[in-house]
C-alpha cells in the first residue's frame, strides 16, 4: 500500500502522525510511504530522518494525497484536502466526530476515515490509545503553565530569609490528564488535593500521595458514575457538588480543570462567583477549554485575568507544545492501530473487529456516525484506568 503523512494545517498544531520510528516499520512491511516536506519540522523530525527510514518526500500536497491508499493525520484534514482523497482510501487521526462538518464531505468522497477518538476503553485497545498518550501529555503541561502564570514556588523552600510555603493544587477531574497533573504536582514539592465525581477514582489520587475531595452521593448517583467516563448529574448533585469546588477552589493557589464528558460541552465546576472568591495570583489552567471550558471565565486559546487577580489559563492543544514526544506517542499508536486494517493483498476493514467498527466513521459512501448514521454497537468500557479528562 501506499501510504501518506501530510504536514499538519491547522494553527499551533505541532504534531505529526508518523516517526522515523513508525516510517521505519512500515517501509520493512512493504509499503510506500510518503512524507510531505517539513511535515516533522515542528517536532524536531528533519526530512533526512525520513528520508534515512526509507519513506520518500512529497513537494505537491495534493498530488500525494490523490495517490494515496492510505492517509495517517493528527486533526482532520480540511475540505480541499477531501476532495483530493481518491474512492476506497483510509483516513486514521483524530477527526473529532462529534463536532466535525466534513463527515458528510468524506461519505461522499468514498473514504473509509477512523476517528480514533472512538476507541473502546478495552485493554486489547490500550496500545492505541491516542486519548491516554497525549492526555497524559496536556497533565504534564498544564503543571508547567500554571507554575508559568504562578507567582510564587511550588514546593516549601526553607531558607536563612524564611520559609516559603508549599502550593496548594487542586486538580478537578481523575482521567489520565488529571492523573498525570497530580504526578507533576506532587513531584515539584506542592500539596495537591483532587476531586472526581466517580468515588471509584479514590484509590488512584491518594497511591499518587494527594487528597480526595469527595461530595456526599446517594447510591443511584455513585452507580451512574462509577464508569471510565462521568456522566451527567442531576441539579441536587451539581449544586453541592459546586459549593464544595468553589470551598476549595476558594484556599487553592493553583486549580487545574480536565472534566469532560464525550460529544457533550464540559461541565461547569467554577462560576464566576467561585473565581471571584480565589486569592489574588492564583491561576486557573482549564484543559477543557475546547468543549466551552470548566470555568465560566475561560476563553479558548487565551489566558486573561479576572477583575480579582486570578490568571484563567484556557490555552488549547497543550500536547502540541511537546510536540517531539506527543508525535512520537501518537505515531505509535497508529502504527499499532494500523496493524488491523493492513493485509497482505491491500487494505481489509474487518467490521467484525470491535476497535475497527467502533472507530470507522465514514466507509462505502455511508456516514456511520452521528446523523444520519446506522446504529452503531456500543463500545466497551476500559477495564483498566479511567479516561475523561
């Protein structure tokens, strides 16, 4: 097969869908592969890295994606880049399905795209698991903004001028990023407390030596959030959930927000009454600021300060400032992802396969996600880490 890695388009987006690494393999398997120029630039893959793995280098973008039998991106490519898209070609990246207008466009085109967002949380899939690699990346990156935007030390420093007290971090949603930001927080010296709404998620926060802040739930409320991902409240919950985040938001130095719930906005933990109880030149840092945020004040792609002082950090694609590591993570996991769909004789959709029914979205002219889509089999749940956030 002939396979292609287009540079990326959309703005501050530094990742690129296959490595030297991942070209290597493929190249050794019997497959072309061609790499646009400069794709791995940003990410500190120069051409002759690709070139040395055996893949060769596109001048003409929409020359090499007509050629194509399969395409690996990070993000959707855009409509013109569909069009060039021949009948029958894959597409694998992370093609946001539940907010994406192009679905109708690639059902047209005949393309057979896989949104690997879709993945089932099962442990045959961990290994391809684009939301775990790069969530725990934007955990990581979320710790060293805030310590960017914060004025003062993380950890307690005693010194002959005086003691400097340790941070006070609290970390709003257990999934992988929340999980991560806990870990670096910890590991800078500050005194971290978390809170989740799955009572399940107790265990993980304090083996990682912070805090559990637990709202007070009925039976039916822990049942229906005791899963990998939360799931909606009911106003009862919200409202004490809420006054509890903002009593503790209120003493914090540093709050880190990951909640999200898939195809539906983030929930709101902090109002703005919450935000205007925080001290002044504490900092927010929202990694659900894509989904219309976790604080009422945040502003996608922007970090601003509130009228009291507080920086509210909603910068987007934190993954992408670790652009090195993030693709090199990413690349493997396609290229794992890619041993189900590549044969000997061309590419096989096996639709009896639980990871490719899931993740295909578009194939034989059908949208098969979303309106105007068939049902679709539920996907299992991950037996092994919870993944919201």
């Amino acid at each position: 097969m002939h396979i292609v890695i287009p540079a990326e388009r959309l703005a501050g987006e530094h990742r690129v869908a296959a490595t030297p690494d991942t070209v290597k393999k493929l190249v050794a398997a019997g497959h072309a592969v061609t790499v646009e120029r400069g794709a791995g630039l940003a990410a500190a893959l120069p051409d002759a890295a690709y070139l040395a793995a055996g893949a060769a280098i596109a001048e003409q973008r929409q020359p090499m994606l007509a050629a194509a039998d399969a395409v690996l991106a990070v993000r959707m490519p855009d409509a013109g880049d569909i069009a060039a898209l021949k009948p029958g070609a894959a597409l694998v990246g992370m093609l946001a399905p539940y907010q994406n207008e192009l679905l109708p466009q690639l059902a047209e085109q005949k393309v057979s795209a896989f949104a690997l967002e879709l993945l089932p949380r099962t442990t045959r899939a961990q290994s391809m698991d684009v939301l775990s690699s790069q969530n725990n990346i934007a955990g990581y990156k979320a710790v060293l903004l805030a310590c960017q935007y914060y004025p003062r030390f993380m950890p307690m420093l005693m010194t002959a001028a005086g003691t400097v007290k340790a941070a006070r971090v609290l970390v709003l949603g257990v999934g992988v990023a929340g999980l991560q930001a806990i870990a670096t927080a910890k590991r800078l010296g500050a005194v971290v407390e978390a809170y989740d709404v799955r009572p399940a998620t107790r265990e993980q926060v304090e083996s990682l030596g912070a805090k559990f802040v637990e709202v007070p739930m009925s039976d039916e409320e822990k049942a229906a959030n005791d899963g990998v991902y939360a799931r909606e409240l009911t106003p009862e919950f919200q409202t004490r959930q809420n006054a509890l985040i903002a009593q503790r938001a209120a003493v914090a130095d540093i709050v880190i927000t990951t909640a999200l719930i898939p195809g539906k906005p983030a929930p709101r933990l902090l109002s703005a009454d919450a935000v205007a109880d925080m001290q002044h030149g504490s900092v927010i840092v929202d990694l659900a600021a894509e989904a219309g945020g976790n604080c009422a004040l945040t502003r996608a792609g922007e970090a601003c300060l509130s009228p009291n002082g507080v920086h509210v950090v909603g910068l987007l694609n934190l993954p992408a400032m670790l652009a090195a590591d993030a693709s090199s993570l990413y690349a493997r996991n396609l290229h794992t992802f890619l041993g189900l769909l590549l044969a000997p004789e061309g590419l096989k959709i096996d639709l009896d396969d639980d990871l490719v029914a899931a993740t295909l979205i578009t194939h034989q002219g059908e949208r098969r996600f979303g309106a105007a889509a068939r049902p679709a089999a539920p996907a299992a749940q991950h037996d092994k880490e919870p993944q919201h956030g």
